[in-house]
C-alpha cells in the first residue's frame, strides 16, 4: 500500500529549498522546484540529484528508488506549473516583503485548498501571512539544515492559521518521514529560542575569560553531551549567519541574550566567518579542513 | 612532586560513591569518610551493588569487582585520612557543613596532602580561606552519575597555587576522566552555561511555547542533544535545580540563573521529577 501522493511546489532553489525538495521527491511526492534565476534553477535541480546518487552510493536507497525520485522532479520557471500544487513551501530568503508578495501572488495561481508552508526561521508567520488573500492557509514548517538528513520540523501556527490548515499539514509532514512538532509563533520557534541565547552565552563566557574555546567546547561536549562544542558548531554555522539570526531575533524579542556579543561582531568585522573561510574560533589551514 | 595515590572521599552519597568508584576503578586506594557506621555500611553495599550490576552485564569480570572492593575502605574516623594524598570532599551542599568536615580533615592530613571540594554551587575560595593551607585546595567537579560522564572541571580558588592545579589535571586524566580548568566564578562553566538554558526552557513551557514532549523532541532532534531539558530537569530533580539556580543567582544577581516561578511552585508542590514520579515528562497530564 502507498502512501497519499501530493503535489508539491518549492519556491526557491537554494540550500534549504533543493534540500526540501529531495524529502518531497524522496517521498514519493510530485514537485515542482521553481526559481526565477535560471542558473540557481539548474544548480538546485543538480544538488538533488546529486544528493539521491550518493544515498545510492552509500546503500541508504536503491538506484530505482533514485530514479523513481528523480522522476518526480520538475525544474520550472513558470507560475502556471504550480496552478496543481496541493502544497507549496517557500524558501526564498528572510525578507518579509518579498515572501508576503510571494504568497499574495500564489494565492491567485494556486487552487482555493492549496497548502501554503513558509520555511522562514527567524520571521512572524503571522506577519508573512499577513500579506496572502487568504493568510488561514498559511503555516510555518521550519526544516533542520540539512533538510534530508534531520528528522525535524517545526510547524508554527500563525495567529489566522486555520484548524484545517494545520491538521492537514501535519499529515503532510507525517508523509514525508519527518517528526513535527508544534510551536507557537514566536521569535526562534522552539530551536533556535534556546540555540542562539545557549551560543550567545557560551561566547561572552569567553569573553569574560571563563574559559577557552577548547575548554568550553570540551566541557560541553562531556559535561552536557552536545554532539559537538559551541565554537565548533559556530564555525560551521557561520559566524556572520549566526550575526544575522541573532540580530533579527534580538530585534524581535529586544532580549540582550540574543544580541550578539561584541566578540561575533569583531569576527565579522575581521572576515573571521568560521569553517568556510579558514578562520572562526578555531584556524582549519594547517588542518587541512577547508572544502567546497 | 606531587603524586597521589591515597586517595579519601568525605561523604557516600551519589556523588561520593560515585567518585569513589571512579578513583578504585582506576587503581587508587580510597578511604571513604561517613558520620556514622550505618551510612559508611550504606554507601559500601551502594558500590558493592554496582559492581555485581557491571559483573552481570559482563562488564566487569568478578576479579576486577573483588580488587577494586579491596581497595575501599569505609570508615569512620577521620584519623584514617592521615596518609592520604588527595582529599575530595563531597558531602552536602551546605557551607557550614562543609566547613566542619574540611576543618576536621585539614587538622589530620600533611601539609602537603591536597584537599578538593566537588562543590557545584559553593565558591571554592570561600572554602580555601578556612584551610590552614589553602594553596592546597581547589574545586573538583565531577558530574552524575560520575562513573559515566567523561567531565570533571578543576576549579582554581583565588588561593590555588600552581603545582595543585598541575597534580589534579594529570590525576583527572589518569582516571580516565577529561580535565577542563576553569576559574572559581559561580557555575564554573558547564552550569554557567546549562542553569540559564534550562531555567529559560521552563518559563517558554511556562508561556504556552509547546508542550513538554514537543520541546524536548525539537531540541533532540533539531541539535542532536541525548536528553532534552525537560526530561533532563526530571533526572536531575526539580530541587536539585532550584538548589543550583538559586544559589548561582545568590551568588551573581545574574537574572539569567534566577529560579522561574513555574519551577518553585513545583517544587513546592512536592513535583520534584523521576524521584517522586512526577515532573515536566513524568506524569501523563504534563506531558
């Protein structure tokens, strides 16, 4: 027996959206990857595939399974193609504007019961829905990066999200071998709400010369059992993104636990960024640890 | 030099036992100081237990179990701490009643004997200042259960001369254990970090952010931590937490570490976690 197959736009073709758009396919689910920049488009459709070949070449799926999930794929420029939606997810960037836009036009494109799920992490669903005709049918589901491999997802009902709304979208999430969990809309969500002041605190405790940054990242790793140490973690992130969401929930929220520390805006400022430029709290030249 | 091989415990609680174990596992003989024969006798059993628990599960062959019992020896006499090397302490958390044994014990061991406190919520400095050498005494911090978890943080009073920082570094890590040295400032750093994380996630709760179960669920799966807060919070005891957080917030005025008003009234209210089968996950109507 298989499960309810739906058909599912993504709006945007970054990271977060070509990652949700490898659960939908991966899921069984028809859907169309929609970007207006033609180049992103393509590279998105890339990072799918790619994803999929390398489940296959490590045994997590079968080369079938693959091509029966690539098949699901459609690459689209146009409106019109996501007139069949049941569901579509947004993942275009963190700008409030240009996502109630979004929304406002897909609720002329789409049918009357199409499902309507803002990836943001750090917006007012509310204020999203805000600006669709019809903002009941909006619904936050915040998907973990990378979105293939992390079994969460936050649904967040905003202030007019419909009953219907939200217990058809946990149904949908339930298809897509995920665990949702519900939050209200607040700055963070649930995640990040502890994250970001969690991190923030870590960093003025070094800055206040507590300890090191090997000193608190072991002594989180072994005294609190974190997968691995704050500064560690940063440096993946990134520091000028962790800036960034800390700055927009400090601005939300007007919480000085979530106002970045002085320490990050220096990192930022010196280019210090973390593991993608070779330099964050910790050096990765001699390490060797710099990749694509 | 300093090399420690005798090594004494003051007190067979959690910690203590736990300690103890830790230190006979790893070949030191360790005498164990209680109030009383009926506790020392407790505690001795406590580990005893253990140990067949660990030889029943295979971990553990029967004559490792039968050395490292050879090596405790519970007493009741502080007299039986003069030849010790290292002293950790690990009775209640309560000054006065640290102060007494600490006196007790620093007016039998040599001069040069280091003496610890496992304190997670005294200032160790305060401690220091009663000793007769308080360059000799430093924070040892161990975590429950202590034979599990790798971290133990070694706290430098004020006091704390160099050498003593040295010995127990090398001590912890000859133990198996990982060493962080960190400075006396209250909460040292992993409850510095751990106290205002928790007391944040209980006010959410408190707030209507999510349920019980969907908070922990979000932060297990979403950060990858084992335990999330609220089932952690219940392991630990909401007492044992308030404890802490009040007296980190005593300690530093830090908002941050000030008890939210949903933990008090549950501690209030006798909801104190695993330990009475009520809690934030523990009882069907809060989760």
């Amino acid at each position: 027996m298989s499960e309810p197959s739906f058909t599912v736009g993504i709006i945007g073709a970054g990271t977060m959206g070509s990652g949700i758009t490898t659960v939908m396919v991966r899921s069984g689910h028809r859907t169309v990857l929609r970007d207006t920049n033609a180049e992103c488009l393509v590279t998105g459709g890339h990072n799918v595939a790619r994803f999929l070949d390398k489940s296959v070449s490590i045994g997590k799926m079968s080369s079938a399974e693959a091509r029966r999930a690539k098949d699901n794929l459609v690459l689209s420029a146009q409106d019109a193609d996501l007139s069949e939606c049941d569901v579509v997810v947004e993942a275009i960037h963190e700008d409030l504007k240009a996502k109630q836009e979004l929304f406002r036009h897909l609720s002329d494109v789409c049918k009357p019961e199409t499902l309507f799920h803002t990836n943001t992490s750090t917006l007012s669903v509310t204020a999203i829905a805000a600006g669709a005709s019809n903002p009941e049918r909006v619904v936050g589901t915040h998907y973990c990066n990378p979105a293939p491999l992390m079994k969460l997802v936050e649904v967040v009902r905003g202030q007019l999200t419909s009953d219907d709304t939200y217990s058809r979208t946990i149904g949908f999430i339930a298809s897509l071998d995920k665990k949702s969990v519900t939050t209200k809309d607040v700055p963070g969500f649930i995640v990040n709400r502890f994250l970001i002041p969690f991190e923030n605190n870590c960093i003025r405790s070094l800055e206040s010369g507590v300890g090191t940054v090997e000193s608190i990242d072991l002594a989180v790793r072994h005294g609190l059992r974190h997968p691995m140490g704050p500064f560690t973690l940063l440096d993946i992130v990134g520091l000028d993104v962790h800036r960034a969401v800390s700055l927009s929930l400090y601005e939300q929220l007007r919480d000085p636990r979530f106002a970045p520390p002085p320490l990050v805006e220096r990192m930022v400022a010196a280019g210090q960024l973390g593991r993608k430029v070779g330099q964050g709290f910790y050096n990765y030249d001699q390490a060797g640890l710099i990749g694509t | 030099m300093d090399a420690i091989n005798r090594v004494a415990v003051l007190g067979c609680g959690t910690m203590g036992c736990g300690i103890a174990q830790v230190c006979a596992l790893a070949g030191h003989d360790v005498v164990i100081l209680e109030v009383n024969k009926e506790r020392a006798a407790a505690g001795f059993e406590q580990l005893a237990g253990s140990m067949n628990a660990a030889v029943d599960r295979g971990r553990c062959s029967i004559a490792m179990r039968d050395d490292m019992l050879n090596r405790l020896h519970p007493t009741i006499s502080v007299d039986d701490l003069s030849e010790s090397d290292l002293v950790i302490e690990a009775v209640v958390e309560n000054l006065e009643v640290k102060k007494e044994i600490l006196r007790a014990v620093a007016n039998v061991v040599s001069p040069e004997a280091i003496v610890t406190t496992n304190t997670s919520a005294l200032s160790v400095t305060r401690l220091a200042a009663i000793m007769p050498n308080p360059q000799r005494f430093a924070g040892l911090h161990f975590f429950n259960p202590a034979t599990a978890m790798k971290l133990v943080e070694v706290v430098r009073a004020l006091q704390t001369e160099e050498s003593v920082i040295t010995a127990l570094i090398s001590f912890v890590q000859r133990v198996g254990k990982v060493a962080v040295e960190v400075g006396d400032s209250p909460g040292f750093i992993v409850n510095r970090l751990l106290l205002p994380y928790l007391n944040d996630v209980i006010q959410a709760f408190d707030e209507g952010l999510a349920s019980a179960a969907d908070i922990d669920t979000a932060l297990e799966l979403g950060l990858g931590y084992r335990v999330g807060p609220l089932s952690l919070l219940d392991l630990i005891g909401l007492d044992v937490h308030e404890h802490a957080t009040r007296n980190a917030y005593d300690a530093t005025l830090d908002q941050a570490f000030a008890p939210p008003p949903l933990l008090t009234r549950m501690v209030s209210a006798g909801r104190l976690g695993n330990k009475t089968g009520v809690g934030f996950r523990t009882q069907k109507e809060e989760a």
